[in-house]
C-alpha cells in the first residue's frame, strides 16, 4: 500500500483514452528496449517495428476518452492502476505548484491499448512519455507489466510512481524553458538528452523524497512514507532503464549512442535527488566526468 486509503484525489483531471488492444506477440524484443529509451523523452513513434500500428502509421485519434471518475481516493490508489496513475497526478501538481512559479500542469492520459498524438503512437509497446507540444503525459499501466516481462523490473507502486513522476520532470523542463536552452545535440555519454534524463531522474527523486509531507485538503498525508524496499524498486526501475543495461539486451554496447545515461547514472541521479531535494537537480551544470 502506497496511498493513504483515507486521501483525497478526487480533483485529478486524469483521461482515458484509447482502442483496442496492442500485440506484443511473442515479446517487445531489441527494437523494442530501442523504442522504450526514444519514447520516455517523447521521441518518433517506433511502434511500427514493435508490433503496433502497421507500418508504423498513427491510428484515428480515439473518441473513447472519459475522466477517471472512479478515482476518488486513496485506496482507489491503491487497488486500481488507473487511479494510481490519477493519485499521482493530484500529487505531483501539490509538489510542483510550489516549486515552480505560475506552474502549469500538463495534461495526463492514461492509454488504454494505443492512442494517437503529435509525438507519435501511444501504446504499452512504446511505454510512458512526454509530449512536448500538448504538454501532455502519456502512459498505458500495462506498460509496469512489460517491464517485469521483458525487462527484468519488479516495478512496484512506488516504482511506478518514479516513472510518473520522471516524465513530469520533462514537463517542468518544458515550461521552464530547459528544453529550449539545452535542445538536441546529438547521442553521447554527456549529451544534453542524457543530462535532460538525469535531471528528471533526479526531479522525480526529490519529489518522492518529499511525499510523504503533503496534505490534501483535509489534513491527510496523500501517501505513507516509503519503506527500504519501495526505494529499492524505484532504484531498480532507474536501473532497469539506463542505456547500458538496454542495449546490452542486443550484446553491444555503445556510449557514443547514449540518450538516457547508464543505469548508475540514473539510480545516483534519483537518489541525490531523493535525499538532497530539487538543488541538487542541474544536470546542464555538471563536468561529463562527473555525471
């Protein structure tokens, strides 16, 4: 249990959207970890190489979009992955509301089978992402079950709530003008992809590192305090999604094709920032070699 059951986030604007199901057939494969790393910093859509669309085309954008309204507290939280996802939203706002002047929260919509918008196809093939020009989430929670599949993840409530919170990271980078300061150059061990993924990395931490102090309306700490062994799985998960560890999935490893850092990078970057807060969190500001 990660919620507290008595918590109140009845004021999530969380959608679901979405058409049928996406075939995995016989397992996400090498092109597949390839469309995971390109998909969490809301990348081209790959899911035509992992069996999505055909040919890789968008489908129709869905008409089955509805709000959560089943999702009003906490132990909805915590026995419905959907509302996990909607939990996280009223929480991660509360945080950043504070953090960041005139904040603006992104949209959050959770995918049910695959979804069509301006990044690319959203699908449980391609995994949780950040669409820059909605400003907008994207996540499908069978994704969370791929991972323990393919990947090796436990992928636990806490887990998945890094997960959320690192692609909210990309937000707040977006509204703060990070993207646009530090843009694309290239792939490499210090390029700006990989230090725009340690910062999210590191965003998420601090904000779960904080957690447990917020309050809904009524008094109620939205979520217990994080045991050993939730911080272990956040770690894992961090782990599970470093470069290094992807691409070693195929038997070569590559530094200079770095987009997300290396699976030590990424379990430090969270972890600083879980124990030391948001001041620790600029990553443009860091030597390579300290990374």
């Amino acid at each position: 249990m990660t919620f507290n059951p008595d918590a109140d986030i009845s004021g999530n604007t969380t959608r679901r959207r979405g058409r049928g199901a996406v075939v995995a057939g016989g397992g996400v494969g090498v092109l597949g970890l390839v469309a995971l790393v390109v998909a969490m910093l809301g990348g081209p859509d790959l899911t035509g190489l992992v069996g999505g669309v055909p040919g890789g085309e968008n489908p129709p954008a869905s008409s089955g979009e509805n709000t959560l309204a089943e999702c009003d507290t906490g132990q909805d939280a915590n026995t419905i992955d959907d509302c996990r996802m909607a939990g996280a939203e009223v929480v991660l706002n509360d945080y950043w509301e504070k953090h960041v002047e005139g904040y603006q929260a992104p949209t959050l919509t959770v995918v049910d089978g695959q979804t069509s918008t301006q990044c690319g196809t959203a699908s449980n093939a391609v995994g949780p992402f950040y669409c820059p020009p909605e400003q907008g989430v994207y996540i499908d929670p069978d994704f969370f079950q791929l991972m323990r599949q393919q990947f090796g993840a436990s992928a636990g409530e806490l887990a998945q709530l890094y997960i959320v919170g690192h692609e909210w990271g990309h937000h707040i980078q977006n509204i703060t003008g990070v993207m646009e300061k530090y843009p694309n150059n290239g792939t490499g061990p210090e390029s700006n992809g990989v230090r725009t993924e340690l910062q999210a990395d590191c965003y998420a931490g601090a904000w779960l590192g904080d957690v447990a102090e917020q309050e809904d309306d009524n008094g109620v700490k939205y979520i217990q305090t994080p045991t050993e062994a939730q911080i272990r799985d956040a770690l894992n998960a961090a782990f599970t999604v470093g470069d290094d560890h992807i691409q070693q999935q195929s038997g070569f490893v590559n530094p200079e094709s770095f987009t997300h850092g290396t699976s030590e990078q990424r379990q430090a970057w969270f972890a600083n920032g879980y124990k030391n807060g948001l001041g620790v969190c600029d990553a443009f500001a860091v030597p390579g070699d300290q990374l």
